[in-house]
C-alpha cells in the first residue's frame, strides 16, 4: 500500500523541511540574541555605578551643625570581661589573641575609661560613641549587676563632664554565654530578656545618653554567628546548613526579625510622649558588593538583597536617624570573598572605595526619603599609617558629596581610637588613631600622624586642598617605593579570604591605583564571557544614556545636578600613579 511522491510533492516537502528549519534556526538565533542582550544587560546593571557627585577641588567645608566623632564597644575595650569573646578566644577560636600579652585585658577601658575618653577629647571629637555590655549587666537571666550599670553611668557621666555628647550601643556584637544555651537570637526568650536590659540601662543612665543606637550591624553578626559559626559560639559550619541559614525560612531571617522586634519595642520604651525624648536609630552595616566573574552575578545580587536594605526595612518607622557603618567594597566570587590584586585593602581585608560612600548614601536617601543619616562607623585598618589620611579625607569628600545633592547627613563617627582587640582577627588589624604597645605594662599609646589630621578636620570644619593632596603623596610615594603594609586576613591559593584572620600578618604592597573619590575605575568582570559581555555594555552605554535622558526629558524629570542622571561624566583632575 505504499505509494511513491511525485517530483513536485518531494520538492514541496523539500522547501516545507528547509522553511522548518530556517525558522528553527531564526528562531534560535533570535532566543540567542535575546539571551546575549539580557546578559549584556544584567551585566551592566550589576557593574555600572552611577556617576559620583561633583566636588570642589578647592578646601571642603562642613557647616557648624555637623558633629565629628570617634566610636569603641565593651567587646573591643573593656577590661574585667568574661564574655562570650574571652571564653571563644580561650578555645583558640581568635587569631592573634594568644601571642599577646595580657589579652584579656584589651585596652582596661573598664577601669581606666578616662585614658581613652581624654584621647577623644584631644582628637577634636565631639561626639563619643561606647557601649554597654549585656552580659555584664546581666550576668544570668533576669538578673541584674546594679554595681556594673552604676559603673556604666559614672563612665557616660565623665564623657558628658568633657564635653562630648554620648552615643550608647545596646548590643554590639557580643551575646551573653547563657542566651547561646538556648539558640541565640533565633529563639524569641532573647528578645524578650534583651528588653528587659534595655529598659533597666536607659532607665538608669538615659538622662546622660544623647543617641541611642540599639543593635550593631545586626545581620553581620547573625551571618557570622548563626550562619558561618566563625563566631561565638562557634557553631560547626556545613555548607547546606549555611544555605539554609541564609534563605528566607532560615536562621538569618528568624534572629533578625526578633532583633527588630527587640529594637521596636525599645523605641517605644525611650521615646515616651511628654516625658522623654531622645533620638534612637541603628548602626547598620552597608558595603559596596561587586561580582568577581559572571558566575558570581547571582550571588552579589542575594547579597545585596539580603543585607542592603534588608533589616532597615523592617525598623525605619522606629527610627529616627539610621547610622550606617561603611569600611569598603567586596568582591564576591563563589561562597567566599576574592581579594583583587590591583586594588587596595585595609589590613583587615576591606577593600578600599570611598565612591561607595556616596552610592550608599544616595541609595539610602532615596530608599527612605527625608531621614536623617549619621556614619556611625567609618575606619581601616592601618598599622603603618600611610593610606588611612587619605581614606579618612576621601570618604569625608564622599559623604559631603552626597550631602550637596540634599542627603541629610549630621556626623561623623571615625572607628576608632585606639588599637583595640578585632573580633575574630584578635589584635592583628590596627585600626586606631593612636598604636597601643602590648608589650608594656601601662598599654603606652603613641598618636599617630593622622590623629593630628583629625583634630585638624574635626576642630575646624574643613579640609584644605594641601591636607588632601599631601594625604594622596603620601600613598603615592609607598606605592613607588614598594612599601609592604601588614595583612591580617588568610588568602588561599586562589585569592579567596573569609573571616579568617592569622596570628602573624603576611606582606602586601601599597598599590599603584587611583583609589580617590571620582577616580576609581571598576575592574572587568574575572572571566572571559564576562569580560567580553562588559565591553559589550560599555558600548552600548552611550546610546543607553542618550535614550534615558531623552525618556527623562519627555516625562519632565530631568532636575539639574541629578546625582543618577545618565550624562557625561565631569571632567576631573586625574592624578596616575
């Protein structure tokens, strides 16, 4: 029952078969371009940053209302401490901690508190930022130490009688031993016992406290202690067990949503209508996040989703300034943090980006429109002194950038003033204005050169043009004479770091790049297909800017000076290496 085609019905089969095929090929080549535009596209949106602000390349100047300040916590200084950190650091879980003398001791803040408060003076600080430990005052559950919250208040006391205004963290880092034995702050006693604590410390010393900041970068600690275990406790660390710590069912959500309960109900508790009123807030931790490869896209995008605005989101009703902590950028690449050859680092293994002050600043004045911002932490770590002028001064240009576009910026918190004990990398970073020597017995300080420059910035206001250009001379002459800076943080053999610091810091060389405010110039994305699909975006920038600016002027949008206008960049002095 076959039957055999004619010759015009197996050509029309013919052309039927190349027509199917054609607009198969069609078809997968237009998914094709789709896809490459999409990634080109999404590797734009991650890489591009918007233009920095413009800047006077004359003196910067702050007004009279603008408060410069220095920050400590009981964890970094306190003496006469049994924390959770002593007792971690005794299981040689704290990298150069034992190779101290008298590590316990950390800087005797405790006992001597005028040492450190009369350093702040003398720095030109206005504003001093401290800490009260809650294991401290509350040694078991529900029980206070009244001897150490008197203590506390003779301490806040004594700042307020030098003239500094006091800023008061209640929960910086550092958990009470007994809250651990029930799961931390993913069990909702923690709250509820934290409460409690608040509300006796601001009843005992609020009329001496002039900002209240309640938590410390609360999803850094819930990262490093509930999610890592590279904290006390010191939970054992898996790789699932992480991941589903992070994800929005896991532990990481569950402790801060019980941190936000916490800092609402405090808020309530401080700001009593017709009794009392004094401003509360947080100290959040902000970094600029960049992927290391186009494989890493995914991943600093979760990382920005998580922990950019994810826990000032649930408390900015119940805030009245939000204070951001800002030391730099990193370079997410896989589960852990690249460290970029080319770009400078702090000691502690920051990268070193004043832009992204501003980014951030401008991010979080348009996330949260009319709020009030404080830097309650801005530092790096620095034993030789050599990069920290021109961090310090490049940053202050950051910030006073974005406060010409209408941020409502009102101080300064400078980390720190002494070389104190770093968390997990024990005593290895130095971030201090003044070097401590361990060694001795009384501690003795020595005041480094940019606490000079500080006191300078802070008692008048201003940072002249030769203040910032000998600052960057200065990082320009290390990098040509090859310079080697300490570096406090473990770097495998591909050039991934983490939270793990090393008792004894390896070398690392000044580097030869223009990391200023305007000047830094965004690395190419670590990975053929990636570096191809970025120069494919920088291509199509132009045109991109052109059409939303044309967009812009159509909807009548388009305002002078606009800090996220697509436009040229200014032309600005450029001063290579």
């Amino acid at each position: 029952n076959t039957r055999s085609c004619s010759t015009d019905e197996a050509l029309q089969i013919k052309r039927v078969s190349v027509a199917t095929q054609t607009m198969g090929v069609l078809t997968m080549t237009r998914r094709l371009v789709i896809f490459t535009v999409f990634m080109i596209v999404l590797v734009g949106v991650v890489q591009y940053r918007p233009l920095v602000g413009p800047i006077s390349d004359g003196d910067i100047v702050f007004d009279g209302d603008f408060l410069f300040g220095l920050a400590t916590a009981p964890a970094h200084v306190e003496d006469k401490l049994e924390d959770s950190w002593v007792e971690f650091a005794r299981r040689g879980k704290v990298a150069a901690w034992k190779n101290h003398r008298k590590p316990e001791e950390r800087l005797r803040f405790w006992t001597h508190p005028e040492i450190e408060v009369d350093l702040a003076v003398q720095a030109g600080a206005k504003v001093l930022r401290l800490g009260v430990d809650w294991e401290r005052v509350m040694p078991t559950p529900g029980k206070f130490d009244f001897e150490a919250i008197e203590r506390y208040g003779k301490i806040v006391y004594y700042i307020k009688q030098q003239g500094l205004k006091v800023m008061v963290t209640l929960f910086h880092h550092s958990a009470p031993k007994w809250v651990a034995e029930y799961g931390g702050w993913v069990n909702q006693r923690a709250t509820e016992h934290f409460v409690t604590f608040g509300h006796e410390v601001v009843n005992q010393i609020g009329h001496n406290v002039d900002y209240w900041t309640i938590f410390n970068e609360p999803h850094v600690y819930t990262i490093l202690t509930h999610c890592a275990g590279v904290w006390p406790p010191g939970k054992e660390f898996s790789t699932l067990g992480a991941l589903v710590c992070l994800s929005p069912i896991g532990d990481y959500n569950a402790a801060l949503r019980n941190m936000a309960d916490a800092h609402r109900r405090l808020y309530n508790i401080i700001n009593v209508p017709g009794k009392r009123s004094t401003p509360v807030g947080v100290a959040h931790h902000v970094g600029y996040v960049r992927p290391r490869s186009l494989f890493d896209i995914p991943g600093a995008l979760y990382n920005h989703m998580m922990t950019t605005f994810w826990f000032p989101d649930m408390i900015h009703k119940h805030c009245d300034f939000i204070g951001l902590n800002y030391y730099g950028q990193e370079f997410i690449s896989g589960p852990g943090v690249a460290i970029v050859p080319q770009d400078e680092y702090s000691d502690a293994g920051r990268g070193v980006y004043p832009d992204g002050m501003y980014h951030l600043l401008m991010a979080y004045h348009k996330r949260y429109p009319g709020k009030e911002f404080m830097v309650t932490e801005n530092g790096v770590a620095d034993d030789l002194d050599v990069i920290r002028p021109s961090y310090l001064i490049e940053h202050l240009v950051a910030i006073k950038a974005a406060m010409n576009q209408g941020v409502k910026v009102t101080q300064y918190v400078f980390w720190t003033i002494s070389d104190n004990w770093e968390w997990a990398d024990g005593y290895c970073p130095k971030f201090g204005l003044v070097s401590v020597n361990r060694n001795s017995t009384d501690l003795a300080r020595t005041k480094r050169p940019t606490f000079y420059l500080f006191n300078a910035i802070a008692t008048t206001g201003r940072i002249t043009k030769k203040q910032r250009d000998d600052a960057w001379r200065k990082v320009v002459t290390a990098a040509l004479e090859g310079v080697e800076r300490p570096f406090c943080r473990d770097i495998n053999a591909g050039g991934m770091t983490g939270a793990f610091g090393i008792d004894v810091p390896m070398p690392r060389k000044v580097v030869s790049r223009n990391w200023r405010y305007g000047h830094y110039v965004p690395n190419t994305l670590d990975d053929p297909v990636g570096a191809v699909l970025e120069k494919a975006w920088k291509a199509m920038e132009p045109t991109l800017r052109s059409i939303v600016g044309m967009i812009q002027d159509y909807l009548g949008h388009q305002k002078e000076n606009a800090p996220l206008q697509w436009t040229e960049k200014p032309k600005v002095a450029q001063q290579e290496l």
